[in-house]
C-alpha cells in the first residue's frame, strides 16, 4: 500500500509593480515552490494580444514600395506582411545557430596531427 502524499506548503507569489518586475522574477525563482501543478488546469485567453513595441525603422523607398506591393497582392497590411517576413527568418536562423551548436556537441576532438616542420629530422648542434 502506498503512502498518502502530504501536500506541500507553498510560498506566496509576490505582487509584482511591473510585468518587467514579475519577468525577472520567474527568470530566477522555479515555479515548483510556487505553484500546485497537480492540480493546474488549461486556459484559453482569447482576446490576449501580444505586447508590441513601436521603432523606427529606415527602409530605402523602393525597398517599402516592393513591400507594399506585395502586401497589396496579399490583402494585408505591409506592417504585418514585414512582421511575418521578420518573424520566419529570425526562425530560420535560430534553427540554423540550434542545429550549428549541436554539430559542434558532436564532432570529436581531432587527433593532434605533428606540424611539418616537427617531421623534419633535426640538424645536429656544431661542436
């Protein structure tokens, strides 16, 4: 027979001023400590909307006049059309430097090869 599991005692989550004060946290503290996972339950959150941050970005004209056509074509937006572009490569090239990092793990060390000049047979001393 097994032995009932006693429930854990978890510390209080913090009131956190700003979602940068609540990021950090998280980056730092394990949830385990915090939250009951047994007895957690999927959410759905429908009218969530990522936070965005507005720049200022210099595009050579005929560069956003391409965009914009393309987006045209598409019937969407040119911000979004750039926003998906932006979004695929900086994927392509996180997968790239992932898949780059995990060759590196793999290769094996060379075995020291002796330099050429180490070959040649060493003159004698002069007496």
């Amino acid at each position: 027979m097994s032995k009932p599991v006693r429930a854990r005692k978890l510390k209080p989550i913090p009131a956190f001023a700003t979602e940068d004060e609540e990021r950090e946290f998280w980056s730092t503290h394990d949830t385990v400590d915090y939250v009951d996972w047994e007895h957690g339950q999927w959410a759905t959150f429908p009218n969530l909307k990522p936070s965005t941050e507005t720049i200022s970005l210099r595009l050579p004209a005929a560069l956003l006049a391409d965009l914009k056509i393309l987006a045209n074509r598409r019937d969407i937006p040119y911000q979004s059309l750039l926003k998906v572009f932006l979004a695929e490569r900086l994927a392509q090239e996180q997968a790239s430097h992932r898949a780059g990092m995990a060759n590196k793990r793999l290769q094996l060390p060379r075995a020291r090869q002796p330099s050429k000049k180490a070959r040649r047979p060493r003159a004698r001393p002069r007496s």
